[in-house]
C-alpha cells in the first residue's frame, strides 16, 4: 500500500485549523484563523522557537518563505497576535487532526505491529504536567498548597499512546486535559481525567481486543471496572505497600494448586539471566465482599550471581495460565514507553513541553500542548512512511542533530517544499538515490 502523502496531512491540518473559532469582528481579520493555529504548529516542528521571525526576514528579502512552502502558511502573524488569537481555541479543536493520523495509520497497516498479550492493542496511559508556576496562573490551572503557605499553579494532561514490546516508537493518541471541571468543587486529578478519556475514546480505539496499561494509580477498582465496562481489558502495576489486601490472600495461595511458578532463562548480551514468573487467579483487590476479583502475576529478574535487576508485578483481568504469563509480564513492561519514549521526549529532546509558550487566561497552554505532541506525533509518522525521512534520521548520529540541520538549513535557504529540503540533505549526506545532483 502506498505510504500516505505527508502534504495531504498538513493541508488536512490547516483545513481543521480554518474552521478554529474566531473571536474578531467587523473589517479586522487580516490573518486568517488558520495562519494562527499554523504558525504556533511550524514552531513545535521545526523545535525553533525563532522560526517565524527567520521566515519573516527571509520573505522581506527574497519574496518567499519557508513557512509558505512547508506549512501553507498564507502569511506570518507576530507571536503576540498569536497568542491572542489561539487563547479562546480548546485542545479538543485540533482531535480530528489527531484522529485522521490514527486511521491513516490503521489503513497502512502500520498499526498492526502494535501488539501485545493475545494480540490486543496496548494503549499506555499516564498523566505528566506541561505548567508549572507560582506567579502564572489562570482560571484553568490547578494548584498545590505547600506548606509553607506557597501556591504552585500548574497544568497536567493524560497522554495515552500505543506502545508494543519491541517497537522503540509509540503513537500519541488523542491527550485528556486534567482541568477544573464544571459542576465540582473537588479539584480534576489524574484518574477522573483518564475515565473520560475512556469515556470518549474507548471505541474509536477498538479494532479488536484492547488492553489498557498504566502505573499502580490506575490499579484502583473504580477504574478497572470502568475499563471492563467499556469491554477493554487492564494489565495495570500493582504494589505491595498499596494493596495490602490482595498481597495479603497472595502471601497465604499455596504453591502449585493456587500459586503457579515457571522459570526461564534468556540470554542477555554474555550472560544468562534467570527469569521467575509467579501469578495466581481470582484475588480480591480490596476489601469486602463486592470487592473486584482480579488475576495477579510478577516477575524477578536475576543475574548469574542471583542479584535482582528487575522486580514488579500487575493485575489484569486475562485469565493466566503459564503458557501467557512471560507474555504478560512483556506487555506490562512496555508501559515504560509513555514515559520514557513519550513524555521524556517532549519534555527533555526538544520539544520543552514544560516551557511556558504562551499561558493565556483561557486555553493557549493546554492547546500549544496539545500542539507541541501533535508535532512530536507527525514526525514519528514520518518515520513510518517516508522513506526519505527515515533515511536522514538513521545517517544522522542524533535525532539532536537532525534538528540543528533543519533550523539551521531553514534559516539560510529556500526550499519550495517539505521534500525538497529532504531531498537536499540526502544530495549532502550522499545516500539514497539523491547522492548525485540530477
């Protein structure tokens, strides 16, 4: 199947940013709502914050800009019209970008390598702050007390991706925005905003079985409930120190009939290391008589010399047997993606998802949020489908590096479309069929 058309992407992108509600009336709409919404995307893509202002200069003195030939961009808005102009606009306005990115991929079937115990779909969730101040704050924000009387006001989000066990890449779904709700007095938190997330989601996400994973906070009752509710399946994280009552009808199973144990051994690099898998089926995971019953497996890993590298254990509600535990226990650990292969990422690599770009009064941090993962999404789908693209990256030592050619070769020169700068770096780093000019 041919891989999708990267231009058709960003055209669908500034046909959903066109329809953004505009808050200005009469004579003064110079800039179109879309030349908004683009300008603030071309920032987070590019991860240059000074792109703008390079293509504005570039425009005065050749007549041309970069952002035109990438972005669509009709003309370039300053950053405080920017700001303006998106603070009215909710996250949820840019969710059809993110769903036709999520189809396309599905059609390619890109997605089917995202696959986990019994083939289902693993769809990770967390929740990680974008904001954090004690002087910037809005009516959206959510705030901790200190003790010290000190407010921290802050912004947090649920950022579900797809993971799999093996794929060093995840795909970022639509995000749940953690913001004071309507109708409560009790502040949002993670876990409300994770069962609206399920609540919105669940089936736009079902092609076949589904399995949702997530940290010892999502082992909560109330939630894996709604999560069956929803006909999703759970493999969540589970402690001792919060589960007493389950670890305590797991510490007095007898070994064998009630408490199964396998051991495999896997070679590591030059060492073999012992993995020991325990489980057992239908405990309580709390109290009382209507508590939920649940199936619990863990696994140790041990070097040569018994040292434990590893130890965590999760609750699902897939019945285990010894034939799919060691396949569990992968599954479970591939939720360390969200965290490592997703928030990091956009926090540590670039995209300083916690720098404040904008505040606003209304919804400019969680919609340049929703933004800055949007251009983290677009790049790993170009990962997937150009190949061009995936070339350049691989040659490249650093996806730190790519980044500086990109700005760097942006600022200087013109390229009159997103293919034709690929096609320029790959001339400069001699591979592909682009190593000899034409």
């Amino acid at each position: 199947m041919p891989a999708p058309d990267p231009l058709s992407r960003r055209r669908f992108l500034r046909e959903v940013l066109a329809t953004l509600p505009d808050r200005r009336r009469g004579k003064n709409t110079s800039y179109p709502m879309a030349d908004f919404g683009l300008s603030a995307f071309a920032v987070f893509f590019t991860q240059s914050p000074s792109f703008l202002a390079h293509q504005k200069a570039m425009q005065q003195s050749r007549g041309h800009n970069n952002a035109q030939s990438f972005f669509l961009l009709q003309e370039i808005p300053s950053d405080n019209q920017i700001r303006q102009m998106l603070d009215p606009v909710p996250p949820q306005a840019l969710y059809p970008v993110y769903d036709r990115i999520y189809d396309t991929l599905r059609a390619a079937g890109i997605l089917q390598t995202f696959r986990g115990v019994h083939d289902s779909t693993l769809i990770a969730l967390d929740g990680t702050w974008y904001h954090a101040s004690q002087k910037i704050h809005c009516p959206g924000c959510s705030h901790l007390e200190h003790k010290s009387g000190e407010i921290t006001y802050y912004h947090s989000a649920v950022t579900p991706v797809l993971v799999a066990p093996g794929q060093p890449e995840v795909i970022a779904l639509r995000p749940e925005f953690i913001t004071p709700q309507d109708g409560h007095t009790k502040q949002d938190c993670e876990l409300a905003a994770a069962k609206r997330w399920l609540e919105h989601n669940a089936t736009r996400y079902h092609s076949g079985p589904l399995t949702l994973l997530g940290d010892d906070l999502y082992a909560h009752q109330p939630f894996c409930r709604r999560t069956l509710l929803h006909d999703c399946h759970f493999l969540f994280v589970c402690k001792p120190d919060s589960h007493q009552t389950l670890y305590d009808w797991v510490n007095l199973l007898r070994p064998g009939p009630d408490l199964g144990t396998v051991k495999l051994r896997l070679k590591a690099g030059s060492q073999w290391h012992t993995y020991t898998y325990r489980w057992a089926n239908q405990v309580p995971l709390a109290e009382g008589q209507d508590a939920l019953k649940v199936n619990w497996c863990e696994v140790t890993v041990t070097d040569p010399d018994g040292k434990v590298l590893y130890l965590n254990a999760w609750i699902t509600d897939w019945p285990i047997t010894e034939h799919n535990v060691a396949a569990l226990a992968t599954s479970g650990r591939a939720r360390w993606k969200i965290e490592n292969e997703n928030n990091n990422t956009l926090k540590t690599k670039g995209y300083h998802l916690e720098h404040n770009f904008g505040h606003g009064q209304q919804h400019l941090s969680s919609l340049l949020a929703a933004m800055n993962i949007l251009a983290f999404l677009f790049h790993t789908v170009l990962g997937f489908t150009d190949e061009h693209y995936r070339l350049i990256r691989a040659t490249l030592p650093t996806r730190k590096t790519f980044f500086q050619d990109l700005r760097a070769l942006t600022r200087y020169l013109y390229f009159p479309s997103w293919e034709g700068l690929l096609r320029f770096m790959m001339r400069g780093l001699e591979i592909g069929p682009y190593t000899k000019p034409t």
